[in-house]
C-alpha cells in the first residue's frame, strides 16, 4: 500500500473510528464504493488506495468546506476517487449500485429518521454488498452528561434539564443499529463497541477542545435560550473537570451484507 494514503496518525477523532471501520470491511481491487459524511477523506483516501483504478470510490458530504479541503488534498491524484457535495439522506435515484458502503462518524447525522435513511441508502448496495459504518453511540461522554444534568437540577435549570434528557435519549445505540439491520433483512450483521479515552485540561482547553465543541458541547449550548446563562453554566463546569473526567467515547461499527 502507498504510506501517503494510510490512515492519518496525527487524527485523533476520525482515524480511530476508522479502525474500527477497516475492522469489518472486506475491501479489495475493482471494488466500487459509495463513502458517506466523507469530512475530510478519512477514510476515503485509504479506500481508493485500496481498490486502485479497475474500482471507483464517491465520497459525499454535505459540507462544501470538507469537499473542497478533500479535493485540494487530493489534487490530480487517484483520478477515481471523487469528492462530491451531497446530502446522504436525500441521494438520488438514479446513483449507481455499488460493492461497498461506507460511512466513517456518520450514523448520528442520519437524524431525525434514522431507520428510514438507513433504508434509503441500502437501496445503492449490489446484492452481496456490505455495509460498515461508525459512530459514537449510547454511552459516549455519559460520565460529563451526568455531571451537566446533576449541575442543571442544582441550579433549577428545569427547561434546559428537559432539553438535554431529549437529546440524550436520541443519541444512537448500538443495539439499535443491530436491530434496524436485521429488520431491513441484512445478513451477516456486526456490531462492536470500543472505549476511546479523550484528554482535557480545564477552562478554555475544555470549552475549546475540537473534539468536545464540534457536536458534543455544542449540544448543551443549544439546551439554553439564554446564551449568556449558558456560557456563565459551561465556565463552571469546564473548572470542575475532575468531577467528569476521564472521559470516554465509545467507537461503534456496524456492519451488514445485502442478501445475494
């Protein structure tokens, strides 16, 4: 395999969650694939490597910025690796069958429907393709959730405590994945869960941590009409991290094969 196009070892988010992916998918050369919330290419660079020019890989994502990033990574390199702009809920019909799909972080961005854009896209994979995609799943970050909604019921926070319950009990399980594959008539169905550790010091490191703003403390924000009241919340518990940490997201991978 070409190193440049190796799982990035400096990602501390997208390339353990790609493990986990490359940990059940069986990909080899011709292989067509359809790579979904692509971000940033991890792991659709790796991919193409993989099924070199007899196979094709169309990564999509939503956000224009990751497409762009992707294809100036990308440059006039691997000519059937395409980055496109697209929404993985709303692809159109006339899309290709392909060998393999794949979705790296993306299970979670399939709300609010979950089950049925998971049936939508089952709609491109061959008879005897596979399925492998990864997520955080129930149970990520629980030990900081607590934490947050013991310090709303001090605080008599009852709206914002309400707000948060709804948002926890939506996040996806990895039970739940297992289960809407087998009633969507999967073969072969797989699913794994893996504790990552995720590190932070106190006050701005916290509050600004990549991994922890992008979707995970973004969604106690939103829990406040108040913004000034949440950001005076998030303050208090960003000096008391001791009291939540360590903190564990738990890599899911699902998996499952289309009947022949």
């Amino acid at each position: 395999m070409n190193s440049n196009w190796a799982l990035p070892k400096n990602d501390p988010w997208s390339t353990p969650f790609a493990e986990s992916l490359l940990g059940h998918l069986e990909i080899q050369k011709g292989h067509h694939v359809l790579d979904i919330a692509s971000g940033g290419g991890i792991p659709a660079f790796y991919l193409a490597d993989q099924v070199g020019p007899e196979g094709s890989i169309l990564a999509v994502d939503i956000h224009q910025s990751q497409v762009l990033r992707s294809r100036s990574v990308q440059g006039n390199q691997l000519p059937w690796l395409r980055f496109e702009i697209g929404d993985m809920r709303f692809l159109p019909d006339n899309l290709p069958k392909v060998d393999r799909i794949t979705g790296n972080l993306s299970f979670m961005f399939f709300r609010p429907k979950r089950f049925e854009a998971l049936q939508n896209l089952l709609r491109f994979l061959k008879p005897g393709g596979q399925i492998v995609l990864t997520f955080p799943s129930l149970g990520t970050f629980d030990s900081l959730w607590n934490y947050v909604e013991k310090e709303m019921m001090v605080r008599n926070l009852n709206e914002e405590k309400n707000a948060l319950n709804e948002y926890i009990l939506e996040r996806p399980s990895a039970s739940q994945a297992r289960k809407w594959l087998q009633e969507l008539g999967m073969e072969r169905v797989s699913v794994s869960e893996h504790p990552l550790e995720i590190f932070t010091g106190s006050g701005s490191e916290f509050l600004e941590h990549p991994l922890l703003r992008g979707g995970f403390l973004d969604d106690v924000y939103e829990c406040f009409q108040n913004q000034d009241l949440a950001n005076d919340f998030m303050k208090s518990i960003s000096e008391n991290i001791s009291s939540f940490t360590p903190l564990y997201a738990i890599r899911c991978a699902m998996c499952g094969w289309k009947p022949v």
